[in-house]
C-alpha cells in the first residue's frame, strides 16, 4: 500500500503545474549542496541528491528504468539550477557595466533582471534623444547539440535488448554531423575569414544571393513569420547564408564534394561517423517507450551549447557621448551569453516535459524496491519546482534580451 500511495503521488505531483512566480527549492528533496545564485537574492534551486541520482538498486527491467529516469531527474535538476545562477550573473554584470548600485542588484532573479532591463532601455532612449545615437546589436545564434552515441549509451543502461553500436537514431529538424575519416559524400566544414563557395554559417559580407537565414543589415527581399530575413540579403547577412556570399565569410563555411575533409562532414560518410551529433531533435524508434522520454530529458538537460558572434554596432556623433558608448558596448556585449542561456532554457524545458511523460508511463515502479519507490517519490517534489523555475529563466531571459531589440537569429 505504502508503495502504491507513493507512485500514486509522483504521477500526481508530477502532473500539477508548476508553482508561478519566483524558484524555490524542492520541498522535502535532499539538495545536493543547492546553488545560490550570486551572494542572495534567490533561494537555493532544486536539485536531486546524490544519493538517488547515482542510486543502482538492481539488474532487473523496472529498477534499470527507474534508474534512468533518476539520472534525467538529476541532469534536469542541475541544468535548471545552472540556468538560473548563470542568468542571474549575467544580469548583474549587465547591470554593472551600466553603473546600477549593489542594492539596485539585490533583488530576486526576476526583480533584478527587470530592473536591468528597465535600465537598458533608458540608456539606449537616452543615448538616442541626448547624443543622436542608434544602437543595433547583430547576435549570431547559439547552436546547440547532443551526441547521438550518449543517447546510445542511456539507452542501453535503461533498455537490455538495446546495443548502442547498432542502434538506430533519427536527427529530426536539424542535421547530423561529425569527424568522417573516409569519404564525406555531402559537405564538409571549414572554419574560414575570406571567401566561402558554398554556404556560409556565421557573417557573410557583401551581400548573400542565395537565402539569408538571420539578421540582414541592408535590404532583405523576404521576411518570415518571427520578422528574421528568410530571403537574399542586399548587405550584411548574421547567420545563415545557404549560397551565393558575395564578398567575406566569417564563421564556418560548408562545401559539398569534398572527398577528404578535414573538418566536419553532414550529409553523409562512407563509414560511420565519429562523435556523431545532432542539432535538432534524435528519434529511437526501437528503444522501449519508459526508457525513450528519460533519455531524451537527460540528453536535452546536458545539451552543450556553443555561442554565436555578437556585434554592438554604434553610429552617430560616437565621440561625443565617448563614455556612454564605452558603457553601452560593455554591457551589451553580455547579451552574447545571455542568448546562449535563452537557447540553453529552451532545451532544458523540454527535458522537464520528456520527464513528465517519462514518469506517467513508468510501469512496475514499485518492483525496484522501497529505496526506488523513496526516491521517485523525491523526484516528485523536485521536479515541479525544476519546472517552475526553468520557465522563469525563460521567461526573464526574453525579456532582458528585448530591452536592446536584440537582432537576433
């Protein structure tokens, strides 16, 4: 009975929506060593312990499932924690760099931010009304990944009929890549500052004729549904130009027919690749559904997020509003991690949702034994407040990058 009422509970919590407002820690969760983010200002964020995250408690099918979905509980638990010490530091230098005092930046996360952003927004007002001044800033996006052979690897630790080498996993809405030490039969990657003959991820200058996917500091011929250019770009393209980069490349520059690369190979290799990795979303068909959604949290909690090149770019009378310049590039120049924080949220979010499915569907639970069943019962008070604070990390940290229009892909 004892057990039911506990699995019974883990659904149902896990199914609440998450408390609004602020984060708070995990009630009744052992935390270990929750962070605080910054000297004060937001209470300590929920974390899995030690003790259930790292928790082995036999060889059979349920145990192996609960298990996995432990360590996605704590890969999730941790990431959410990060994201939000990371931002709440971004803020505060942020803020810094534009003179706020330490008590203007001694509030929670959302109060402070918000205040930072308010800030922004008044240099940049006062910057264009006193000085005559426009300030664009052009952010390249973050990109993030996941190895497809750590998803192997989760898979077969939940799931015993898996083996990783012969495991199947589809990259859905983005691409594959990796080393390919033989024939790369689609297009290879070099990093490059001049010319680029094939399409140019980073900033193409002089213009991009074939699709510019991001920011256009010109004349973009079409536009998409999020205001981005998806179309040439008559000047600067920041971001994606898929062909035709009229003038300099700088970034990475992708040319197909390239037998030997050097570099990174997508679209195909005569063998298998090394250190494969994915940029959108990874598919198992085969793994079992319970242990499916626990890898794919887990891989989405520990995604490694890359950031893109930022340029703060100042025109009008510059030299005569010298200092207030110097203070508006140095706090702008943060928003290059802010946005890697943003993107960062956006998958640590939807690990929280695999969870959730994750736990709904965990069957014979109960047959792992009372530690098991203590330690979901412990993910359950985890994870909603994970939840909650993820989406204010999210939320704050579109907010703060709105305050400077942010142009960004």
């Amino acid at each position: 009975m004892r057990r039911s009422a506990i699995l019974l509970a883990l659904v149902g919590l896990i199914g609440c929506p998450p408390p609004q407002g602020g984060t708070t820690s995990g009630g009744g969760s052992s935390s270990s060593g929750g962070s605080t983010s910054g000297g004060g200002g937001t209470a300590a964020q929920p974390r899995l312990s030690n003790r259930c995250a790292q928790a082995s408690f036999s060889a059979s099918e349920a145990a192996r499932k609960v298990s996995t979905f432990l360590r996605a509980t704590a890969a999730f638990s941790n990431a959410s924690a990060d994201l939000a010490d990371s931002l709440f530091d971004v803020c505060k230098s942020v803020g810094r760099e534009l003179g706020m005092s330490e008590a203007e930046l001694s509030g929670d996360l959302r109060g402070t931010c918000d205040a930072v952003a308010a800030k922004v927004r008044s240099e940049l007002q006062a910057a264009q009304s006193e000085a005559n001044l426009r300030v664009d800033v052009f952010a390249q996006p973050p990109r993030c990944e996941v190895t497809l052979d750590a998803y192997a690897r989760c898979a077969a630790e939940c799931d015993a009929t898996v083996t990783p080498g012969e495991l199947e996993v589809n990259c859905e809405g983005g691409y594959v890549y990796g080393r390919c030490e033989a024939e790369c039969q689609g297009s290879c990657a070099v990093d490059v500052s001049g010319q680029c003959s094939g399409a140019c991820e980073g900033t193409c200058q002089g213009g991009c004729t074939g699709v510019c996917q991001g920011s256009c500091e010109g004349t973009c011929s079409a536009y998409g549904p999020d205001g981005q250019c998806n179309g040439s770009c008559d000047g600067t393209c920041y971001g994606t130009c898929s062909a035709g980069c009229n003038g300099s490349c700088e970034g990475s520059c992708w040319v197909e027919g390239q037998a030997s690369c050097e570099g990174m190979c997508r679209g195909g290799c005569s063998v298998d690749y090394q250190e494969p990795r994915c940029t959108g979303h990874y598919r198992a068909p085969e793994v079992d559904v319970d242990c499916q959604a626990s890898c794919e949290a887990r891989l989405q909690a520990d995604a490694q997020c890359q950031p893109g090149e930022l340029e703060v770019r100042v025109t009008g009378d510059v030299d005569a509003a010298a200092d207030r310049v110097a203070r508006l590039r140095a706090a702008l120049s943060q928003f290059r991690q802010l946005a890697v924080i943003r993107e960062k949220a956006r998958h640590v979010k939807e690990a929280g949702e695999d969870l959730v499915a994750a736990a709904r569907r965990l069957r014979g639970a109960g047959q792992a034994g009372a530690d098991a069943v203590l330690c979901l019962a412990e993910a359950a008070a985890v994870i909603p407040n994970a939840m909650a604070s993820v989406s204010v990390s999210v939320e704050v940290s579109v907010s703060v990058s709105a305050s400077a229009s942010v142009q960004a892909q």
